[in-house]
C-alpha cells in the first residue's frame, strides 16, 4: 500500500501485531436522502465532522486491488439487512454515476477512539445494482468502478432521453426508450412475394407490424393522474373536478368518454351552472339519491379537451386519495412519487413533491397514499428527583464528560420547582453514567420531572441529544420522547437507526408503530411484542422518527400537471389481447 501522506499515528498502528481496522464508507445518492455515511464497525465512528453509522457484518465489499497500470477497476459494494431506504434509492436509480468513497483507518484498542486520519483506498461510482432477498432479510450489491471506465465508453448518440436531451432538451421521444426490449416496426412492413399483382389487398404479411411491448417487472412509469373526474350530487347536479378551470357561468361544453352508472346523464352538451378555480357544475336529470363520486373515466374530455381531476386531502389526516381510472395496478406497500404538484389541503409540496410516498389502500377508483417526513429526535434534557436534594440530571447520549468538568448550561426554564436562574450558569459535573451527569443547584426539586427545561437547553454552546427511548422492566410500552411532536393517539410512525434499550432486539424498535397513548406534547408510547427486561433510557444518539404530514382542510388540488412515477409490474395489468 502506498503511503499516501498517512500520518504517523496511521503508520505506526498498521504495523502493530494487533489492531482494529475499520472502513468508513460514502455513498452519495441524490435528494433528498443525500450522502449516505456508513461503517464495517459496531459503534458510530465520526470523522471529519461527519458520523458514520455503524453495520459491522453487513457492510462488506470485495477485494480492493492496487496497480500502476492505467485500466479498469471495479469492486461489489454489499448491504445486508439493511433499512429499507437504501433499497428504495436503489429502486428508484438515482444511484448511476454517483459517487463512493471507501477509507481504510484503525481504531484505538483502549477507548475505540478514532486514530488520525483515515486513507482512502478506493473511490469510483456506482454502477449495476442488484437485490437479493433471504426470508427477512434483503441485500443490495452494487458495482463500483473507478473513473477509467469512462475511457471505455463508446462515443455517440444513444436512443436514450439523456442523449436526446443534449441535442433537443425538450424532446420526451425517448422518455420510456429503457422499458421496450423488442424492435418496433413503424409505418408498412412487407415482402413483395406475398402480394397478389395488380391489386391492393395483402394476401398476409403485410400490413403495420407494432409487436407487443413487454414492460418488465421493475420498470418504471410515469403517468399523468386522471381518471374519474366526477361527483354526482343526489339533486343530479355535476360537479366536473377541473385543475386551473377556465369555465364560466353560462359556458355550453361537450362531454364526451364517459363511463360508469351515470355516464348517459354526463356524455353530451351542457350549460354550465356553477364554476370554481378547481370546478364547474352542470346540471343534469339523474337521481342518484346519494353522493356519487368519482365517476367519469380516465378517457373524458371536455370540448376535446382531457382535464386533470387533481388529488384529494382530507383534514386532520396525512393521506392523499388519487383518482384512477385502473388502480389495479397498484398494490398496498407499494411506492410511488407525484411530480409537479403544488401545495394542497395545508400540505407543503416539498413533503409531497419527488419524495417516495407509500401506498396505504387501493380503492374501486383511487389509490391512498401516507404523507410523512423523517425528523431527528430531541427532547427536553433535565430530570429532577424529589428523592434527590439539591441536585438535577442531564440526560445526553454519549457525552464524554468526567467528574470534576466544567459545563455552561443555558436556554432552560425551572424544572420541577427548581428555578432557571439555577440551572442556566456554570456547573461542576458531578455524578455521571455514560448518557447523563448531575450538576448540584440550590433548591430542593419540588416535583419529579422526566424531561423538563424545554426545547432550547445548550450545554457549552452545544444542543445535547438526549437518550429517545425508555423502557420499564417487565412491560411492553415503550416510551418514546420528541419535543412537540404533535402526534395523537392511533397515529402512525416508524423508527430508525435506534440502539438496543431495556433488552429489546432491534427489530422490535426499529420499525413501525402505531400511537398508543400520548402523555404530554414531547412524549407518546407504543407497545411491543415482549417485555422490556430492564428500566432504562436509552435508544443512542443516531435515531430518527418517520412521523405523518397532515392536511389542515380537506381540499381538492394539487395542479393539472400532477404526474405519478411508479415501478411498473406487468403481472397485475390485464391482458391486451383479452
């Protein structure tokens, strides 16, 4: 291995009999998931400002090889039971051309402290990913090769729409060019020798040949929402949904394409009666008796014109309802993304837009899909005790101080009867465990408070993390704390990244909830499969929590230019031959 101005710390461990090499892996996908940092050891590692989440075991690549020759090289980047965000960015292909860093570097023996500095061994971009799964458990295998394969590639115009685009940047002619895997044939097709003389009538093998298309499973497709455009109203009225609507009172429109119950009062001419940004209205002589929606079909026009129905938010909810005309293709678990949307029902389009959302029911005419965000989890710090005089607790995960330390803690309120005048000043630190240390104030604590001195506490200038989670010996609720988190009770949430507390496996912790009760503004608790087997906080310092977007109004919107992309599985669309 060359030297590669490692430092002396770093050439001084790689020669001793016994040390702890590790890797420090980066792997840049797209937005919004971003640099990705990751380690072969079993503790986070920091380095250069950045941490690098521990996967022991199931971070591996092959054998890195190192010549002076000018040439080709490539390794198998491997992910084995890994969170399924990974998966997905790989599903999604922003992983093409991306960058990967690989740095070998070694950790001290005694206290696993990082020795300075890493080297980088090999550094390349992703190439051909794929996935294999083994009961529970998937892997992702990526190849990477260095930047000499660039010299290999064959120069010239492809049929693909990034090649297209650099001549025509508009031109969409290619858009679904990966998807077709047999030649299309446009225009006539035929052999002279099977054409009759003198006459225009094939006696076989002529004719347009277009083959059938076979989309693979995996595949992805973009789709604009349509589908059914409609609501019934009991007095027969129809209320057309029409994104950007440019109908006027007293307007005559045709209807043309409709399907359904209702479509012989909806196909034909009406006047319009009522009209909206997002709607018209036509009255009609049908007498549904109740509230019909969703009628139409995917294949309506009006005045010629295809119009885009929009999505659908209900109030106090993080579900989106989307009209299709053939949901079918769809499956619950499923993923998706819209694109070009714009805010709807309160909902931020930067929480909806190009962001992975996950199917949650596939209805006759609509597909459902959970709005959600990943947040960092914080909560208040500090603890009082009535059984302990004189005294307050910080909880911070891993905060690497000693007895006898100076700390300046700042932005508290009182807690439990002890005033914030005596908690924001300088403290010497007293008792300590590796998430939490004691300083000593004046007042005796008046109250217990588990976290308490609010959401702006800084120790030396820092915002502590304190430990997520709790646990109670022998039962299966589990706490879990995050500052005006706003949830309710049956709410939905995921965790991730989390560390083992009170003697739960990690697949216990590290996946999805439901909201079993919500004891104050920065705590809710679930319940697991078994009982904690010890009383404890902890959870480390690296988790995050998926918690639900909600709608402020139920509201019908979105734009007309709202797309869906979804990985297209030929195995549930019906036959074309049928």
């Amino acid at each position: 291995m060359a030297n590669r101005s490692s430092t002396a710390a770093f050439q001084a461990e790689i020669i001793k009999e016994q040390n702890q090499p590790i890797h420090l892996v980066e792997i840049h996908f797209d937005s919004p998931t971003g640099v990705q940092y990751l380690t072969d050891a079993f503790i986070p590692v920091t380095y250069s400002s950045n941490t690098y989440q521990p996967l022991g075991y199931f971070l591996s690549f092959s054998n890195i090889e190192e010549t002076t020759d000018l040439q080709v090289s490539s390794l198998n980047l491997n992910l084995t039971g890994i969170d399924q965000v990974y998966i997905r960015n790989v599903l999604e292909e922003t992983f093409i051309d991306r960058k990967v860093v690989i740095r070998k570097g070694f950790l001290n023996t005694t206290d696993d402290s990082l020795i300075a500095n890493p080297i980088i061994v090999y550094q390349g971009n992703m190439n051909t990913p794929s996935i294999t799964e083994s009961g529970d458990m998937s892997t992702v295998s990526i190849e990477v090769a260095n930047q000499f394969v660039d010299f290999s590639k064959t120069p010239g115009r492809f049929t693909t729409s990034e090649s297209q685009n650099q001549f025509y940047p508009n031109d969409k002619g290619f858009q679904y060019a990966p998807q077709i895997i047999k030649d299309i044939v446009w225009g006539r097709e035929f052999d002279p020798g099977t054409r009759s003389g003198g006459g225009d009538t094939d006696t076989g093998g002529g004719g347009t040949i277009i083959p059938d298309i076979d989309i693979g499973l995996g595949n992805e497709i973009s789709i604009l929402i349509t589908g059914m455009n409609f609501t019934i109203n009991p007095s027969g009225d129809v209320v057309v949904n029409s994104m950007a609507n440019n109908y006027q009172v007293g307007y005559s429109v045709e209807v043309t394409g409709a399907i359904g119950d209702y479509a012989q009062f909806i196909d034909g001419i009406h006047i319009i009666t009522a009209s909206t940004a997002d709607s018209f209205t036509f009255a009609t002589s049908a007498s549904p008796g109740s509230i019909i929606t969703y009628q139409g079909g995917a294949e309506v026009t009006v005045d010629d014109e295809p119009i885009a129905p929009g999505v659908v938010t209900t109030v106090d909810t993080n579900i989106i309802d989307i009209p299709l005309n053939e949901p079918e293709v769809f499956t619950v678990d499923g993923w998706i993304t819209i694109e070009e949307i714009e805010d709807v029902g309160g909902i931020d389009e930067t929480n909806i837009n190009d962001v992975p959302l996950e199917i949650v029911s596939v209805d006759t005419y609509t597909i459902s899909v959970a709005v959600t965000q990943d947040v960092v989890i914080t909560s208040p710090p500090i603890e009082t005790n009535t059984a302990v005089d004189n005294v307050v607790t910080i909880n911070e995960v891993d905060h690497g101080l000693i007895t006898g330390d100076t700390v300046v803690i700042a932005g508290s309120t009182a807690v439990g009867g002890v005033p914030a005048v005596e908690i924001n000043t300088t403290h010497t630190v007293g008792a300590i465990d590796k998430d939490s240390f004691q300083v000593a104030v004046t007042t005796d604590p008046t109250s217990t408070v588990t976290h308490g001195g609010g959401t702006s506490v800084t120790i030396n200038s820092n915002v502590p993390k304190p430990p997520p989670i709790s646990t109670a010996s022998g039962s299966a609720t589990v706490t879990n704390y995050l500052s005006d988190h706003g949830l309710i009770v049956g709410d939905k949430i995921k965790l991730s990244a989390m560390a083992e507390v009170g003697g739960l496996p990690l697949n216990l912790i590290n996946t999805k909830h439901t909201i079993a009760s919500v004891p104050d503004a920065n705590s809710f608790t679930f319940t697991v499969s078994q009982d904690a087997t010890a009383t404890e906080n902890g959870g480390g310092a690296l988790g995050t929590i998926n918690t639900p977007v909600k709608a402020t109004s139920t509201a019908l919107g979105g734009g007309n230019k709202t797309k869906i992309k979804y990985k297209f599985d030929e195995s549930l669309m019906k036959s074309s031959n049928t």
